[in-house]
C-alpha cells in the first residue's frame, strides 16, 4: 500500500495504535468498536464522511485493525487508509448493521470476550446503539468504554502542531481578504465567497464547522443561518472563521465596524477583551487547570466592570475535526479539572454580551446600538 495518501508516517500511526491497545489492557477489555472518525483517522488515516451514514472500526488487544464500510467509502480507504483487514457493510434490507458488526467480531474471535463500545460520538446512533447492544446480548461483554483515545489526542506530536499552524498561517491570510471584502454596501455572499476562495487557493481544507457571519439584526448570531443580505453602514459584522490543513483546525472570531460613526461602548469592550485575552494566554501553561484558564478569564471581566458579559464557557481544544463541529472536549469552564500538558492546543475566545442593549434589539433597530464583540 502507497503512503502518499496519508498524512504521519507508519511509526507514529504504529505507536497510536500500541498506546491504545495499552489503553484497553488498563480497562480489561479485549477490543473496541470505534464510531468517531476523528480517531479513526488519528490510528489510519481513514479520510471519508461516510461516517455520518455507517463506519466503524475495531481494535483488538491481539492486534486486530479491522474497518468495517459502506460499499461507497471502499474509495476513500483505499486512498487514504493504511488499515489492510477491509469488511465490506452492503445496504441491505436483509441485514442490519448490527448483524454485521457481529459478523466482524464473530470472525475476529470475540465471542464471550469483553468488547468496549465507543458512544460519545456523532457516528453512532442512539438506534444503532440499541441494536448492538440488543445483537451482542449474551454473546459477548459489550461495555460503553471512556472516551480514553481523545484523551490521547490531547496532546499533539510534533506534525500534528505543524499542520495546526499551516492552518492558523492560511487563516491569518484568509481573514485579511476576507476583512477587506467587508464594507458598507458588501453583500455578504461575497465576503464568504472571498474567504472560501481564498482558503481553497492556499491547500486549506473546509472547517468542520459552517464559520458563522452575521450583520444587521443578524449580527448576534453565533451559528450560521440561512438567507444572505448587505452590509449597512455603521454595522456591525460578526466574524467566527475557522480553517483545516489536513483536517486540523484554527479558528478566530472578531467584529468588523462598517462606521463611519463608532460607538465609545464597543471601544470600550474591545480594550476588555483585549485584557482578558493576555490574561487567559498568560496562563496557558503546562500544570494550570482548564477550570483556572476559566476562572482568570471570569476575574478579568469582573474587574473592569464587565459582570454581566461573562458566559459559561471561554474557548476549547482543537484539533482534527469533522463535521458538524469543530468544538472538542474540554470546554474551558469552571471547575474543568482537565490539566494542561505541554502540545496542547486550544482556541480560547473572548465574546463581550452587551446584555441590557441585547434584550432591547428588537426595539434597537439602528445597527450601531446593537453591542456584542468578539475577539481573539
């Protein structure tokens, strides 16, 4: 098998696999179903979205590396994939995809032993889920297993960071473009089409998350929504931007003020994100909790007078990710007790809720009086 279609060497794939094979000897299993593609593709290289429709993959604490595909995602593994033991999974009326999850391990020799299930993921279902569970009753131990191998993800090698921040470089130039392109008048079709564009001509690949945008009385808005308009003058446009390089993330967020008028409020908000930002980095260090990166974030705010903009969460790791998010656990909230190991990564943002001028937009209707900055 070619190797130009993955993106670590065999080595390091080979040292992920043995540490979680390690990992399922501390847990006394002998094997795992795998439904997330994020760690999927951490052990294989395995590139596909087929995920949302049916995948999985088992490891065995023998050695076992069996990927179980649709029919359509034979492509992408073989493209992309260095796991050799390739089962076929037809659409079939005749047979569930629990029967054939059983069929895998059955062939694998795993009846009677004692087989974790990976749930806290978007590629299984709570359906599926029931059906396995229902299929492997009194077959073999089936146990929902810790979420132990994005807990190995954590912390990153030295060419997962390497691709962490070819995607921050193609970021800072996308977002350059894509701040020119915002201007009173613009519509805002084009400035996502100029960020598009401009991430695609540089090798970056689509964030797992739509990058929401807003402006107008869409300006408050941190998902994306459909229906496209022009941005007025003294707007107020919201950036969340985030770009991949071999699906690993950076994001931003920041506010765009069309003007020409400016309001001493958002100023204002500015110069406490800004201080909040510094504060939170400078303790971004190898022994610091993620619930005192929240706390120092908490105290910033409160001090200068900034209260009732604090929110329950302030950023979160990053990494390889797949749709619909690029959002990964740990979230920075109070309380977290996940420490900081050095080639962590994580995207802190500090978002400022002007919640007085919030709670009368709808009567606010002039775009400079609608207050909520992002900064990062």
């Amino acid at each position: 098998m070619q190797d130009i279609n993955i993106h670590f060497s065999r080595e390091e794939f080979a040292d992920r696999q043995q540490r979680v094979r390690q990992g399922l000897g501390d847990q006394d299993l002998d094997g795992i179903l795998l439904f997330k593609i994020e760690d999927m593709y951490w052990l294989t290289g395995y590139d596909s979205d087929g995920f949302s429709i049916f995948g999985s993959m088992f490891v065995g604490t023998d050695g076992q590396l069996t990927q179980l595909v649709r029919l359509a995602d034979l492509g992408n593994i073989a493209f992309s994939s260095i796991c050799e033991d390739i089962r076929e999974a037809p659409d079939s009326a005749n047979e569930s995809r629990a029967d054939q999850i059983k069929a895998m391990l059955n062939s694998l020799g795993m009846q009677g032993k004692r087989i974790g299930i990976q749930v806290d993921t978007m590629g299984l279902t709570p359906r599926l889920f029931l059906q396995i569970k229902e299929a492997l009753d009194n077959w073999c131990e089936l146990v929902v297993a810790p979420d132990f191998i994005r807990e190995l993800r954590l912390v990153k090698s030295s060419q997962e960071l390497a691709y962490i921040r070819k995607a921050g470089e193609i970021l800072d130039k996308s977002l350059e473009k894509t701040v020119e392109a915002t201007h009173a008048g613009a519509f805002e079709g084009d400035i996502y089409a100029t960020f598009y564009d401009t991430l695609f001509r540089l090798d970056g690949d689509l964030p797992a998350h739509i990058p929401p945008m807003g402006s107008g009385k869409s300006a408050l808005n941190l998902r994306y929504t459909t229906k496209r308009k022009h941005v007025l003058e003294n707007d107020q446009v919201t950036l969340e931007l985030g770009v991949a390089y071999r699906h690993y993330h950076a994001a931003s967020m920041c506010v765009v003020l069309t003007g020409p008028k400016v309001n001493p409020r958002h100023l204002k908000m500015h110069d406490v994100s800004v201080m909040a930002l510094d504060a939170v980095q400078s303790i971004l260090r190898p022994g610091t909790t993620v619930g005192e990166i929240y706390d120092m974030y908490r105290k910033t705010l409160e001090e200068n007078n900034e209260k009732d903009a604090v929110l329950t969460v302030c950023g979160y790791t990053m990494g390889a990710a797949w749709p619909p998010t690029w959002m990964e656990q740990p979230l920075i909230f109070s309380g977290n007790p996940v420490v900081l190991e050095e080639n962590m990564s994580f995207f802190t943002h500090m978002i400022l809720n002007d919640r007085e001028t919030v709670q009368n937009r709808h009567q606010n209707i002039q775009q400079n009086q609608i207050e909520i900055v992002f900064f990062v």
